[in-house]
C-alpha cells in the first residue's frame, strides 16, 4: 500500500515538472511575440539588395537613361542597402505593367495612362513623380493630304496597343472630332519598332508614335508629321514615374532618394540636351544626329514635378472608364503619391 502511494505520488510529480516545463515555454514564446511586435517599421522591412527598373526606347525617358549610364542610381542608393541596379526595356506600357503587376519591377518610367489601367487591375504603386510632357507625332505618308481630323477617315493609323498614352490620346481626339475610332479609322496596336517598319513598307498610312520615331521616319522619307500631340490635348501627361507600393510603405527614405536622382537626370539632361541626345543614341544604337534633330522639333518637355500633369492624369482615368478599358473611375489619391517629390524639392 505504502509502495503504491509513493509511486502515485512520483507519476504526479513527473507530471508536474511537465506542466511546470510547458508553461515556461509558453511564456518564453509569449514573450518573443511581444518583442517582435516592439519592432520598428525598418526593422520588419525585407532588407532589398536589388532593384529592377523598367524604361521603354523613348527620348522621354532620357533621365532614366542618363542616371543609368552614369552610375547615379548605383551611387545613390548604394547607402540603402542597394547592390545591384538592373534596367528592363518594354516596348510599350502595356507589357511593362504586366510586368510590374507580376512583381518583376520595383520602379517603372512609363505613360500615364498604362498606370491607370494596371492600378485599375490590382497594381500596388503609385505615381511619384513626372518625367516628361507631350512628345508624340502623328505622321502620314508623304502623298496623302491632310487638313484635318476627317481625312483620317478610312485609314490605317498605328499606334502604342489599348491603354497607352498614344492609344487614349487618338481614340479620344477622333471622338470628340465625330468620328468613330472602331469605325472610321483602323487603328492598330504597335510597338515603335513594328510601326516604324510598317510605315516603310506600305502597310498602313500613318502612325502615332512617341519621340524620336515620327523623326527617323521622316528622315528616311517615309512620312511627315502632320499633328504634334501638344496639339491633341496641351501640357498632357506623358511618361511618369512609378514605384512599388512595398517601396513606398517599407523604404521610404530609399523613394525620396529615387525621386532626388530623377530630378537630377532630368534637369541635366534639360540643361545638357547634346550629350542627353548622345546617351541615348548609344544606349539604344540610334543615330545622334537623328536623335538631336527630333529634340529640336518634339513639342515635348522634360519635367519632374508631378503637380501640373495630376488633372490630365485624372482625365485620362476617366477617358479610358468611357471606352470600357477600365471598370473604376479612379481618384488622384488612387494614382498620386506627390509627397516624395514635395520632400524632395524642399530639401
């Protein structure tokens, strides 16, 4: 009897010890989750070694270029952490936001209104800054008469596919000048390249391209330009300049550096146009010459602030919910984050 109390008396005991053992586990992890939420925001963020930046062949998008082949990017965000720069070319916007939409891009120069349809679709970014204004030609071949709009009237156009700035730009252009876009005019969806090559061989009348391709067209005799998108909408929105909204949330300081090596390209190149010209003839194996005399005729500007292109911005939004490419009407505060730009400038 004595021998049976003891062992019950040894097997609660174990018991015990167990029990004991198990809650100061408990208050050990307890503890752990109570310090992890004791973090700061900076320390939860996944450290980046590496950012992905998408551009397009463009003379709009020379800041990206010059900060590129200069070693700026890499220079100014190596304090963040950053190790490696690597930079994308897209034809258009289309394929770029698919992109970013996949998570393959951090930072993306690209039109404003492919922006507005993948955000549309679930994109996670914001507009941080502007890179340019207008800069897109439309150019007929050189027998065909134009005066106006109607003239258009049973030809083929090419332009950047559904969604890109050239596409909304036109389409709106020829309905608020009677026409129908699906009807009166067979547009086409084409990179600069295929549009280019297009033009040479006689496959379609004209094309709506953005800067320097209505230039070498010209040059080689193929077209002329007829109407300079400054003409379609004045001081309309172009390229702009998009980041990640992780960027955004977890690495802000990193954005407002971005936006400072933005401005920096691009008052350079405003201020050095012979050697942005040179940049991105050897960068995209173009000609300089060609590409200094389409900067001499562009209507385009280069320009980092982003203030005065939100309203046109807002209006493409609105443009592209009428021609059913989008099923939100979507805000300022949908497609603009203006404070980096704002620190940066104040600094």
């Amino acid at each position: 009897m004595i021998e049976s109390v003891s062992k019950l008396f040894n097997r609660r005991g174990v018991r015990l010890r167990k029990m004991i053992t198990t809650i100061m586990i408990s208050l050990v992890l307890l503890g752990a989750v109570v310090l992890s939420g004791c973090t700061t925001p900076e320390e939860d963020a996944t450290t980046m070694t590496e950012l992905n930046i998408g551009y397009q062949p463009s003379t709009h998008q020379i800041a990206h270029m010059t900060a590129m082949e200069n070693g700026w990017w890499q220079e100014d965000l190596s304090s963040y952490g950053i190790e490696t720069i690597n930079d994308y070319e897209f034809p258009t916007g289309a394929p770029e936001m698919h992109s970013m939409l996949a998570g393959d891009l951090d930072i993306a120069y690209v039109g404003a209104a492919p922006v507005i349809s993948a955000i549309s679709s679930g994109l996670d970014a914001k507009i941080v800054a502007s890179v340019n204004t207008q800069g897109s030609d439309l150019v007929l071949h050189p027998d065909l008469v134009y005066e106006g709009p109607e003239d258009l009237k049973g030809l083929t156009i090419a332009t950047f596919p559904p969604g890109t700035i050239q596409d909304t730009l036109l389409k709106n252009w020829l309905i608020e000048n009677g026409l129908d876009p699906d009807v009166d005019v067979d547009i086409k969806g084409m990179g600069p390249g295929d549009a280019m090559t297009a033009m040479a061989s006689g496959q379609i009348d004209g094309a709506f391209l953005p800067h320097p391709a209505p230039t070498l067209i010209a040059n080689e005799g193929n077209g002329r330009s007829v109407l300079a998108s400054g003409e379609i909408m004045e001081n309309h929105a172009c390229c702009v300049l998009v980041v990640s909204g992780d960027l955004i949330r977890n690495h802000p300081d990193m954005v407002d550096q971005i936006v400072k090596t933005h401005i920096r390209a691009t008052e350079y190149n405003f201020n050095n146009m012979d050697e942005a010209a040179q940049i991105f003839a050897t960068k995209m194996s173009w000609d300089v010459e060609t590409v200094k005399t389409s900067l001499q005729e562009w209507d385009g500007i280069w320009s980092a602030n982003p203030h005065p292109v939100v309203d046109s911005t807002v209006n493409y939004a609105q443009v592209q919910y009428d021609l059913e490419y989008v099923d939100t009407e979507l805000t300022e505060e949908d497609i603009f984050d203006l404070s980096f730009y704002d620190t940066a400038v104040a600094e």
